[in-house]
C-alpha cells in the first residue's frame, strides 16, 4: 500500500528553506516580542497625527512590515504539515497578533480621514517627505464614505478574529482531518485518495479507477456535507457584516473596491462566456467523440484525450523546461527563476499533513517562496510555471517599490502566473512536429481554457447567486448550495455531459470560496495574460519592456491602468472575447487533427 511520506522523509534540498526568514522559532518570538511594543508605540500615537502624521506612517509600516514576516513564516510553517501542533500553534498566535495590529491602528485612517482633504492636499505639499504616502491618503479619500468612526472601526477590527474562524474550520477539517478512503488502482495496489492526488487519479487512463477515485472522494466530502455548509454559511455571513458596516450595497462591492474595479468588470465576464458556451459545448462532444464512450461523465474531464509518449516529468526535467519555455522574457528574467531554483524557494513534493494545492507566498524580507504538491504530470509542469510567474512577479515588484506599494492587488495577481503557462504552452506547440503530440498539447491548453475561462468564471458565478440569496436573508443549506451548484455544472458543461450527482459537492474542495470574489480573477488573468503573450512573442523588446513595467508596479497604480501600461485594457471585453476566440481556433485545431 502506497503511503504519502512524513515531513521528516522528505529530502532537505526538495524543501523550501524557511531558515531565511527565520533559523529558529526562539528568533521568531523575539521579533513577536517585538511587533507587541511596536503596536503598544503605535496604539499611544492615537489623537496626535496632525503634528505627526509622518512618523505615525513611518512606525505603521514598520510595524505592518515586521507582522506580516511573522505571519508569513508562522503560516508556511504551519502548511508543510498542518498536523504539527506547534505549526498549529504559531500560526494562531500570528493570527492573533494580525488581528491586535488591526485594533491598535483601527484609529488610523478615520483620524487621518478627519484632518480633511484640504489640510492633508497642503501638508503633502510641504513636507515632502510625506509625499511617499501620497497615493495612499488619496485612496484613503476616494474610500472615505466606507471608514467608520475611530471606535466602530476599533470594533470591526475585534470582530476579525471571528471572520477568520469559517477559513479556519475549513483548512483543518479538509487538510488535516479528513481521510478520504483508498482504492484498488489499476495494478490492484491500495492507494490513498487525498485532496492533494484526486486530479492524478482522475487523469488516469483507466476509466474504473477515475470513477471509483471520484466516487470515493465526494462519498466522504457528502457525509460533512452539513459542516461543510456551515463553514461555507458562515463565511459569506461575516463578509455581509463587514460589506453592512462599512455601507456597501453588496459584499461584492467590497471586495471589489479594494482595487477600485467597476462591478461591470464581473459582470461582464460572465455574460460574455455565457455568450461562448457553445464552443465549451463543442469541447464537450469532441471529447465524448473521441473517449468512445456512450456516457460523458464528470469524472472524464480531466483524462487527456489524446495519449502522450512521456507522461511523467521528474522536478529537474520540469524546471529546464519552464526555463527553455521563457527564454523569450530574456536573461534577466530567467536568471530570477535559476536563483528560484537552486536556492530552494520551492516546497516540491506531498507528504502527511501539508497543506493541498500550490501557492507562491513570502514577505517583503524573504524570498518568493512556492507550495507544490508535485506527483510529475505535465500539469504539475505547468504548475511550476504558474507559480513562479507569481514569484517573480512578487520580486520584481519588491525590488522595484518600497514596502508601502509593494504588493500587488489580487485582479492582476494571475496576470504574471498565467503568462509563464500560455509562453509555455506555445513553446512546446512550437517545439513539437508530432502531430499526436501535438493533438496532445493543444487538448492541455484547451483544458486550462476550461479549467480557467470557463471552470473559474462558474465559481465566480455561485459566488454571485449564493452572496446574493444570503443578502435576502435565504439560509444557505447544503441542499441548496449543491443544487445550484450542480444547475451551474449542467449549464456550463451542456447536453452532452452527465452531470453526476456526486459533483454537487464539488464546492465543498474549493478553498478559495473562502476568499470571496477572488475566482473571477483568474480568469480576467487568464484573458489579459493570453494578449500580453501573445504581443511578447509578436513585438519582442518593446512589449517585453512594457510588461515589465507591469511586474514592477506593486500597487503604485491601480491594476486596471497598470495593465493598460502592460497593452491590455480590462474595462473593456475585447480581451474575454479574443481569449474565447482562440480557445475556439485551438479547438478547430485539435478537431482537424483528431477527426479530420
């Protein structure tokens, strides 16, 4: 029987190195020793900003700087094996002092808010020092009818202690809890099925073994169906208290004005895929065509329709092929990704307790770190591609701006990411003569089109009617939300699939709910990462340029004009419409390849 590895197990260098932010836990209390006197200096600044506005500043950001490389390291210590009691631990006491920043400085910006436009405007004028903060106070201002008064905002700060237990709930039960049962796989071993090896059980050949990996899998997730609706419940509550105190018309509006990202945005989205279903369609009967099989099921849409002649990747071979793939992005660029690479930035394979899925992550004072769980399929290729399009997105914009702007917003967050995989992807349509081969690779990009345009745009339209029915006081049960989660699997996917029951469940594995209204972001990404691909591989320099003006920002600019500066404009739905429109082209491709 097949077992995942203990922590201990794993070899040291297929590790990140946590040891750069901190080489020991003790010298991890003592900066959180520190960051409390810090807050107490902070929290005494209350009632003074006119006469120390700047210093105040100054101390806020230190502080902020300082908390989030606890929390950081607490969390990544924490994911590698969510079982740990002491990652356990640490992770909560971070999440605690996160959470004692935000009530300290709850003061802040309602006191900076009350010195008034006209005062602030003439004191960024003559202090210059103060002019740093400028963009900052001034989306301050624009925000300024949703900040409350310094004691309410004190209390909404309390109050995230409790926003934050429905995340909580979910991560342990999903990550370190639940234990999803074994199969028999195809060569008659026991095998164990985990949220982090689903999707390889499910791209395997043998059709018995992907049904009875699915029907395993959701059989396990349907008996907490109940706690998982609770969690879920729970979660899109606390984000209606806040979206309420702070007078907003909807909790997607909050969200959303983080970055100051029109609700068209979203809309628009959905309406225009809406508008390409047929293609999706077309997607779903040429793969029914080419699987020969009477019934489509949900546990078909991840076996690759075309066989490939290699299809496991060690580490190695997958980090020279991200390399050869974004060569176009020039020397610079690739060396960052061989620093990555050899300084173990990334976290490679599963083991008990870590934490599923793949993230990049890291503080202002650490490297890019990146979560894998890699098992060596293409996707996990691609995987790696995505995530340290994150990381050097993140580096790039650190060394390029200081703290206060150096983190970018989430709408551009899987611009970078997504780049790397569409280079990839053309790289290795490029590179192949194989017509077999090459049917292969186009039905892996057709499946990120799915997984990402079309797949992440259904979330993001049950994140819509679900906040919405809450917002009218409609209790989400596990009933309902399986029922409209499967009306949505039934719309997207269309007659030709059979939408198994089990994959009402579905919503209950998808730890971004509980982030809302990040989803569509992956795919107005995906989008505007298919246009800038494509004019870096068309205009060479000039637009390489271009985007790494992009990568440079940080959030010096809001992210709909730093993508302008990118070449791609998302308040308008020419870039939804050209990445359906190649997703349409690639189709035609795979159809003349496979069926002439």
């Amino acid at each position: 029987m097949e077992q995942l590895k203990k922590r201990s197990e794993i070899r040291i260098e297929d590790t990140w190195n946590l040891a750069d932010m901190y080489e020991t836990l003790e010298a991890w209390e003592l900066d959180y020793k520190r960051a409390e006197r810090l807050l107490e200096e902070l929290a005494l600044k209350k009632g003074s900003l006119r006469s120390t506005l700047k210093s105040t500043l100054d101390l806020y950001y230190e502080t902020l700087r300082l908390v989030d490389k606890i929390y950081v390291y607490a969390h990544q210590y924490s994911d590698q094996d969510t079982a740990n009691s002491i990652g356990q631990s640490i992770a909560r006491k971070a999440q605690n002092l996160s959470i004692e920043m935000g009530a300290k400085t709850s003061y802040l910006v309602p006191e900076i808010l009350g010195l008034g436009e006209t005062w602030l405007e003439n004191e960024i004028k003559s202090e210059p020092e103060l002019g740093y903060y400028k963009r900052i106070i001034k989306e301050m201002i624009r925000q300024n009818e949703h900040v409350r008064s310094a004691e309410i905002e004190e209390i909404l700060a309390d109050a995230a202690d409790l926003s934050n237990a429905p995340k909580d709930i979910y991560t342990f039960l999903s990550n370190a809890d639940l234990r999803f049962g074994e199969i028999s796989d195809e060569n008659g071993n026991l095998v164990e099925i985990t949220s982090g090896n689903l999707v390889l059980f499910l791209e395997n050949k043998n059709r018995k073994t992907r049904a009875a990996a699915f029907q395993t899998f959701y059989k396990e997730l349907e008996q907490f169906k109940n706690t998982f609706a609770a969690a879920y419940y729970a979660n899109v509550r606390q984000a209606i208290f806040f979206s309420k105190a702070r007078h907003y018309h909807s909790t997607r509006a909050m969200y959303l004005d983080d970055a100051n990202i029109p609700e068209e945005v979203y809309d628009n989205l959905i309406e225009t895929t809406h508008k390409h279903l047929d293609t999706m369609y077309r997607y779903v009967k040429l793969r029914k065509q080419i699987l020969k099989v009477e019934e489509l099921h949900m546990y078909d849409v991840y076996v690759p329709i075309v066989s490939e002649a290699k299809q496991h990747y060690t580490i190695e071979e997958a980090k020279q092929l991200v390399l050869d793939a974004l060569h176009v992005m020039g020397e610079e660029y690739t060396s960052i990704l061989k620093q990555g690479f050899e300084n173990r930035w990334i976290d490679v394979y599963p083991n008990e307790g870590k934490k599923s899925g793949a993230y990049s992550w890291g503080c202002y004072d650490s490297n890019p770190y990146v979560l894998l769980n890699f098992q060596g399929t293409l996707n996990d290729v691609f995987t790696l591609a995505h995530e340290m399009g994150h990381s050097l997105h993140k580096y790039y914009s650190k060394q390029n701006q200081g703290f206060a702007y150096a983190d970018y917003r989430i709408f551009v967050a899987e611009v970078a990411s997504t780049c790397n995989e569409a280079l990839l992807i053309r790289y290795l349509l490029e590179k192949t003569q194989d017509s077999k081969q090459k049917a292969y690779l186009l039905n892996h990009f057709l499946d990120k089109f799915k997984g990402t345009m079309f797949r992440q745009t259904m979330f993001a339209e049950f994140e819509k009617e679900t906040h919405k029915l809450a917002e009218r006081k409609t209790p989400l049960t596990a009933e309902l939300l399986c029922q409209i989660y499967k009306e949505l699997n039934e719309c997207y996917f269309g007659p030709d699939m059979i939408v198994d029951q089990e994959i009402s469940m579905e919503w209950a594995r998808i730890p971004h709910f509980y982030r809302p209204f990040y989803v569509y972001q992956y795919a107005t990404g995906f989008a505007a990462a298919v246009a800038l691909s494509s004019r870096i591989l068309k205009e060479g320099e000039h637009a390489l340029e271009d985007y790494k003006k992009f990568l440079k920002g940080g959030s010096s600019m809001d992210p709909i004009d730093l993508l302008k500066i990118a070449g791609v404009d998302m308040t308008k739905p020419e870039p939804i419409e050209e990445a359906l429109n190649v997703f349409a082209a690639l189709l035609g491709e795979l159809e003349q390849i496979v069926i002439g």
